[in-house]
C-alpha cells in the first residue's frame, strides 16, 4: 500500500500538482468500541448504534454560529442491581483538542432519560452535543458508575446533514 501511495505522490510531483497531506483525525484518548458494537461492563450493557453530524434539529433547533451538532443512538441495558447513572455528566463527548461537546436538549428522535433503566430493563433513545463546525471525531465517554468507563470512537465522513428531523421513534429521516 506505501508503494502504491509513493507512486502516486511522485506521478503528482511530475505533473506539477501537490498532493495534500492526509489528515485523519482520531478519536481522542483509548476507545473500547466503535457505532454499531456492544460493551457490556459490570451492572450495564450500553449499544451505540449510529453517530452524525447536523446543522440543525427539525426546524426548532439550529446550531450556533461556527458550531455543528453530533448526535448519537444508543441503548443502554440493566445487568445489575442499582440503576446507573446516565445524565449529561455521566455521558461525555470528549474532542481531540481536550475540550467537550456541550450536551444538547433536542435530539433527531426520541431523547435517551437522564435516569437509567430498572434492574432488567433496557432504556433506548439519542444524545446530543454542540461541538465546533469541522469537527469529525469525538469519543462518547460513558461513566454508569464511579468504578466503571465505557468509550466509544466516533470518527465522522465529511457530511453534515442540514437538518435531521425530529420524530418520536428511534429512526431517522
């Protein structure tokens, strides 16, 4: 694969043209999955189904100025016996530059409760967070507990929907 990359720089570099660096950027920090993965950790089982990025929830919401939304589906289920923590401190968008998303009210769909579910239950729904416009990777860090750290990579394409519709189930438009 370097070869073919080497080949491709030179044959640029013959033609007059510049080859743009790569930039990548990574979710910050250790991750213990990525959208679409099950952790399961002591007393809880959290899903992350999908991350995106929007300019706006239906019509009611709009980021501020210079700022894009991320949100993400999530399911979070009770193997235990207390009912854990999921409340904006306890579910964290960190960003590479060491800052965090600022946890955000309205969602695409149906709102993930600030109280975990039963023993036995399940609670499904989304968060959201205001983060810097350019953004295109955070990690979604879970703390259900003081003893327990669940971190999901989020790396983002370059799409930003303009709007994501609000609607009471948990899929999106």
């Amino acid at each position: 694969m370097c070869g073919l990359l080497g080949i491709v720089l030179a044959a640029l570099a013959a033609c007059g043209g510049e080859a743009a660096p790569e930039t990548q950027v990574m979710p910050p920090g250790p991750v213990d999955a990525g959208p679409g993965e099950t952790v399961r950790g002591e007393g809880v089982s959290i899903t992350l189904f999908e991350a995106g990025a929007a300019r706006s929830f239906d019509r009611r919401e709009q980021a501020g100025e210079g700022k894009i939304f991320i949100a993400a589906r999530l399911t979070i289920a009770n193997t235990g016996t207390a009912v854990p923590a999921q409340g904006p401190d306890d579910l964290v968008l960190e960003l590479p530059d060491g800052s965090v998303g600022k946890p955000w009210l309205v969602t695409p769909g149906s709102r993930l409760r600030d109280i975990g579910p039963p023993p036995g239950q399940e609670l499904a729904g989304w968060r959201s967070w205001e983060v810097p416009e350019g953004t295109r990777a955070a990690t979604l860090s879970y703390r259900p507990t003081p003893d327990l750290e669940i971190r999901f990579g989020i790396s983002l394409s370059d799409e930003v929907r303009d709007r994501w519709n609000v609607v009471g189930d948990l899929r999106h438009v």
